[in-house]
C-alpha cells in the first residue's frame, strides 16, 4: 500500500492536478497544504471513527450467520455464498450452464476491466461532458448491484433470467460507452463521421 501511494504522489508531481474541467491552468489550482491536507486528516478521521466503532462495539455485523451453525461433513449447504465482493463474479459464473463456458466468461468479466484505460479515448477529461456517458454509467452502476442481488437468491425463474440478462449488460457497456464516446465527441467537435477520403 505504500508504494501505491509513493506512486501516486510521484505521478501528481509530474503531472500536476486538474480541475473539475480538466484544463491545465496553474492559476485557477488550490495549493496542496493546508486545504487538502486538512481535508484528508477529516476524511480518515471519520473513517477510522466508523472502523473503530465497528471493529469494538459491533464486531459481527458484517459476518453472515449461517457460519455460526455446526459443521456438517457429509452435507454440503444449501446456501452456501461467497463473500459479498465476489458476488457479481459468482453470479456471471452461474449464469453460464456449460461449465468451462463459465470459467471462461468469469475470468472476461474480471479481465476486461483492464480495458477501460486503452478504450477510454474520450477527448474531454471529465464524464460531465457526455451525458449519454453518464447514463450509461448509472445503469452499468444498477447492473453490478443487482448482480450482486441474484447472486444471493436461488435457481428459479425470475432469477436465472435476471442473471443471464444483467450479464450481458455487463459486458454491454464495456463495448457500447467507446463507440458512444466516440459519436458524442463528434458531435462535440462538430466533425462528420466518414472515411477520409485518399487525395486529402
């Protein structure tokens, strides 16, 4: 974790910050100390009030209850569940009948969050510019949550149908927000979308 932030410090000090706009003017930057320090010491304050709270007065919040209950060698659980950050990826792998098919698009879904930064090709820095971009995120935002819903429920119908469908929204969007980013930047900049013809 250190180095990670050793990192980050290293990357703000070359390349400076940014403002809400993403235009690079020096006089329009607030220094780092004492806003942003301040600002910082308040937020890990409250989180370790939060943590300490948690971690002192009500430490099995968080834990399911079915793990209180005695173990059984012979029996396998009924409703045996991964962990709560695990639970979109679970429910992409229970979507898929085939097996192998399965594994396959569990490792693509956790994969293709490593494509964002290559296809993310947008001409303006901030997401307020891209409204369509916005939209999309919120929905991408719904899906993830309510994957992780149906990765708590059974095997019925309403579920296995939500299930499959909300697995396709989420490799939707990593292939529909490039091409809508590149429309709306086109419209934006006022060019036309068309080849480019071989004498210009």
């Amino acid at each position: 974790m250190l180095i990670l932030i050793v990192v980050h410090i290293l990357f703000l000090h070359v390349t400076g910050s940014n403002n809400p706009l993403g235009i690079k003017v020096n006089r329009e930057k607030v220094p780092f100390h004492t806003y942003y320090t301040i600002k910082d010491l308040v937020g890990v304050f409250i989180f370790l009030f939060i943590f300490a709270v948690i971690v002192f007065f009500y430490p099995t919040v968080f834990i399911d209850p079915n793990n209180y209950l005695v173990r059984d060698s012979i029996d396998t659980p009924i409703h045996i569940k991964p962990e709560w950050y695990f639970l979109f990826a679970y429910t992409i792998l229970r979507a898929i009948p085939n097996k192998t098919g399965g594994i396959v698009i569990l490792v693509l879904s956790v994969l293709i969050l490593f494509t964002v930064p290559i296809f993310n090709k947008r001409k303006f820095v901030r997401i307020r510019f891209y409204p369509v971009s916005q939209v999309l995120f919120w929905c991408f935002f719904t899906t993830f949550v309510i994957l992780r819903w149906v990765g708590t429920k059974g095997t019925d119908y309403p579920f296995d149908f939500l299930r499959k469908l909300y697995t396709f929204n989420y490799f939707f969007y990593f292939f529909f927000v490039p091409i809508c980013n590149f429309m709306w930047d086109c419209v934006l900049l006022g060019r036309v979308i068309s080849p480019v013809k071989s004498g210009e």
